[in-house]
C-alpha cells in the first residue's frame, strides 16, 4: 500500500461501521496540521507552535507514516460520507515507566466535535497500533482539564491508571490522565 492510499475500511477493530478513515498522514496535509494549530485547540498543549516548529512537526509526521517500521503511524482524519480531512492521529513509541509501549494523540478540528470523531479515529488507530504486535499498551495523557479528550479516552476503553505530572511541550509541567489500552484484549481481526 502508497503512503497515500486509504487505509481498507476492515482497518476497523469494531464490525460496526466507523463514521470516519484513517489516511497515511502525507506531504499535503501541512494546511491540515496549520488548521489544527489554532488557539482554541492547542488551549491544553501549551498553546499554538510557531511556523519553524509547525514545519518540523510536520516533517516528523510524514517520515513517521512513510518509513512504515512498528515505531507508529500519524493519520489524516476523514470524515464519512463527506470525504474531508478533519484532524490528526496517530501512535508513536514512548517510554513509559521504563517499559517500550505505544502513546496516541488527536486533534479533531471545530465543527466536527462532540460527533464521536474522535473516538471512532481513537478505536481505529487502537487497532492498527495492535496490528503491529511490537508492544502490549497503548496510552493518552490528555491534560486533566481536558473534559472532552478524557471522555474519548473513557469510550474507547481504555482504563484510568490515574493523573500525573509531564512536560509538554518540554519545559511546561502539564498535569494529565494517564489512559491505558491492553492492545491485547481487543477485539476484532488483529489477533496476535
């Protein structure tokens, strides 16, 4: 499969169907990512990056999605039926404790919240981190303020471990919730 080509929709670790698709994140979804630097949603992540930080993170994402190793992936979020890229996720290695499991993260960008976006993205890339059969957990420390976010974190399953304090961006204490997700007892067609 092309960096570019959708992911099937069998990607899905759920047999209902998912009102989004995750897309291999790719060189033309910079304005994607401008979009989802906005105040409003880097409210709880130290506030927006600047245009040298934008386009490092972005170059980050693409050689993530292209260099297709288990090290993880960054999605475009696009919507069903409407086909328009509404935000960001992925999954990447972290240390955790000491112990190799994976992290996630999204954006879902104004308009298109409080539609479980986020959480059907959530639950497809949870699948597609599992497919990869490199680590047991995946995690999400949305800030402890971040009512939504904590919310995706509780319907796609993943268990509350409890709050803690982290850096982020490095050199900011952010207080968060650290989510946990046993990669393997989901469901579905990635079984190890």
């Amino acid at each position: 499969m092309e960096a570019d080509a959708p992911l099937p929709s069998s990607a899905s670790p759920s047999p209902a169907a998912s009102p989004v698709r995750l897309e291999p994140w790719s060189e033309g979804d910079f304005e994607l990512l401008t979009a989802m630097n906005a105040p409003e949603l880097m409210e709880h992540l130290g506030g927006p990056e600047t245009d040298e930080a934008l386009a490092k993170r972005h170059r980050r994402y693409v050689d993530l999605s292209t260099a297709r190793t288990s090290a993880g992936r960054m999605f475009r979020i696009v919507l069903l039926p409407e086909e328009i890229a509404v935000g960001g996720i992925g999954f990447w290695e972290q240390a955790e404790d000491g112990e190799p499991v994976y992290e996630t993260g999204w954006t879902v960008l104004p308009g298109h919240q409080g539609r479980g976006v986020a959480t059907a993205a959530t639950r497809l890339v949870a699948g597609l981190a599992r497919a990869e059969h490199t680590h047991r957990f995946l995690h999400a420390f949305p800030s402890t303020e971040n009512g939504p976010s904590n919310a995706v974190c509780r319907k796609a399953g993943f268990e509350l471990l409890g709050a803690r304090d982290l850096e982020y961006p490095p050199g900011r204490p952010m207080r968060c919730n650290d989510w946990r997700l046993d990669l393997e007892a989901l469901e579905g067609p990635y079984r190890p």
